[in-house]
C-alpha cells in the first residue's frame, strides 16, 4: 500500500456497507422520532440531534470508513484508534443523543410502555448495571487484543464487521444507561454516584491502553509482521504507539463524559429547588387568600394559630432529607 501520509490520512476512504446500513437505520430511526415528536407539538433539542449525527454517527463513519479502516490490516495504530472510536467515542456521541427518551416520546402509549418494560426487564438491568457494564467494556477490550479474536478477524471479513458492532454495543451498555434521562438505573445511581462511577471508568478505561502499550509479546503478531509495508514503523513500535492513542483517547473521553453528568445534576438541583419554591408561593398565597387583612372598622383578627401557619418545607416535602430532618426534630 501507499504509504500513510498527512495527505492520505485525511482523504483515504472505502466503502464498508454493513457499517453504511447501521448509521442509516439508526440516523433514519432518530430522524423519525424528531420529526414525530414534533409533529405532536413537543420540543427536541438541535443540541441533541447534533451530538447524535456528528459525535455518534460521525464517528462511526469514521472509524469504519475512513483511513483507519483502509490501514488497519497493515499497521496496528489505526485499528486500535478504530476500537477506541467504537467503543468510547460513538457510544457518547449516540448517549448524548438520548435515543430512549427519544423513543418513549415518539412512540404511541402502548409501544412506549412496552419500550420502557423493555429498558428495564431482568436481562438489560444486568447488563446496564454499572459495575457491569464496566467490566463488559475492560473485558471487551482486553478479549479484543490478548485472545485470537482480533487476529482471525484481521482475516476473516465477517468476523470483523461483528467486532465492530460488539464493540460498540459494549460502550453504549455503560453510557447510554447513565445519560439518558428515563430511569434505567436503580434509585440509589442518583448523579453524584453516576459522577463517581464515571471517574472509575475513566480509569478502567485507561487500562488497556497501557497494557498494549507495554505488553511485550506482539498482538497479532503473525499477521502484521507478514504484512509490514517498508515505509513503516518497526512492528513492536507500531504497536506502541496504537497503546498511546488508545490511552490519550480514553482519558480526552472521560473530562466531557464527566462534565455532562455535573452539568445533568446542576440542572436537576435547579429543577428541583425551582418546584420547591413554587410549591412555597402556592401555600403562601392559599394561606393569603382564607385569611383576608381585617378592615378599618373590624378590630385586627387575632394571630393564626399555629395549626393555620405555613409549615416548613421538610414537612410537607417527600424526600430523604425532609425526612432526616423531620426525624431530627422529632428525637429533640
């Protein structure tokens, strides 16, 4: 093959078809859901259509399409980018996205029940829980590079298009679950536990990078070492720098993942704190509107009793911490 320059790297592109057929499918199922959702007088967010087609489906398209996938049978580096991509990147881009609310919104009452049935039977609450879902990706990865899974599917065509797919169906077992705004999670994953399970992952993830990057037997050895163009880097090295970009990828990946969910969870303290206000103002002006100001020529009514009062929000409010609180009051 030619060799990979900066050139060839930006403008080398193949057609692999039934990586094609998934993004249509899935662009054309999401595009549906806005343009129902819409039809019904409800709002999706351009943000969320965005980060679905060009961070989720772009990626995709990259890492099957591009020149990644034109060298990855020759040099290790792209096809370990190609894994990264599928299995951090695109999983991202497509949990930004919130295809489940979506989902739910778009379609009739009885298909949205049984889609959130669906979300939350046995099977899919194992394999979404987060410690493993965690463990699916780490073991995906590992499974991938230290077993001959990647080496046979260097040879045989089918076998790789399948690890793509599960790659990517491994990545968004763990993002999808803790983005998404449908309660697919147990109650006790509120988001500073998601925040903390995300940070762990960051680190998990960081793990097979540094193990490619250090492992000292070649992956796949055979195949790349018979296939070395000339105008390549030694085979050992090649696989080296593969390590690093799976590495660098994986810890870029974790900062906006992390933000996200601190940014969902100042939203859902604002939301909130805004209900509880409006909840106050309520039972203010019910109070307001019983008891009217005494008139000039009626003597002043005297205070309310303290049964009439406003009471304070823990006792009215339904939550964990009104209730610590309401315990609190009730030892003293």
């Amino acid at each position: 093959m030619a060799e990979l320059t900066a050139g060839r790297l930006l403008t080398s592109w193949q057609l692999d078809v039934p990586a094609m057929l998934l993004v249509v499918a899935l662009g054309g199922l999401y595009g549906w859901g806005v343009l129902r959702v819409r039809a019904r007088g409800g709002v999706w967010s351009p943000a969320r259509t965005a980060a679905f087609a060009v961070l989720g489906l772009g990626t995709l398209v990259v890492a099957t399409m591009s020149s990644l996938a034109v060298y990855d049978h020759v040099l290790f580096w792209p096809a370990a980018v190609q894994n990264i991509l599928l299995d951090l990147v695109a999983p991202l881009g497509l949990a930004l996205g919130d295809p489940l609310r979506l989902g739910v919104e778009a379609l009739p009452e009885p298909a949205a029940a049984r889609l959130r049935r669906a979300m939350t039977g046995r099977v899919l609450r194992l394999l979404t829980f987060p410690l493993v879902s965690t463990a699916l990706v780490l073991a995906t990865e590992l499974t991938v590079y230290f077993t001959p899974y990647f080496a046979t599917a260097l040879r045989v065509g089918w076998l790789h298009e399948l690890m793509y797919l599960h790659l990517l169906a491994a990545g968004c077992l763990f993002v999808v679950p803790v983005l998404t705004r449908e309660e697919t999670l147990p109650a006790w994953c509120s988001h500073p536990v998601r925040a903390g399970l995300v940070f762990l992952d960051g680190v998990i993830d960081a793990i097979p990078g540094v193990v490619v990057m250090t492992h000292g037997t070649l992956i796949a050895g055979a195949w790349y070492l018979h296939h070395h163009p000339a105008w390549a880097p030694d085979v050992l090295h090649d696989q080296q720098i593969g390590g690093g970009a799976m590495l660098s990828i994986a810890e870029l990946v974790a900062l906006p993942f992390l933000l996200t969910i601190l940014f969902q969870w100042a939203r859902a303290e604002r939301v909130q704190t805004a209900a509880l206000d409006r909840r106050l103002d309520e039972q203010q002006l019910a109070v307001a509107v019983a008891v009217p100001a005494p008139t000039a020529s009626e003597p002043s009514a005297p205070a309310a009793p303290a049964a009439d009062r406003v009471r304070p929000w823990w006792e009215t409010e339904e939550n964990e911490v009104a209730s610590r609180i309401r315990r609190q009051h009730g030892e003293k």
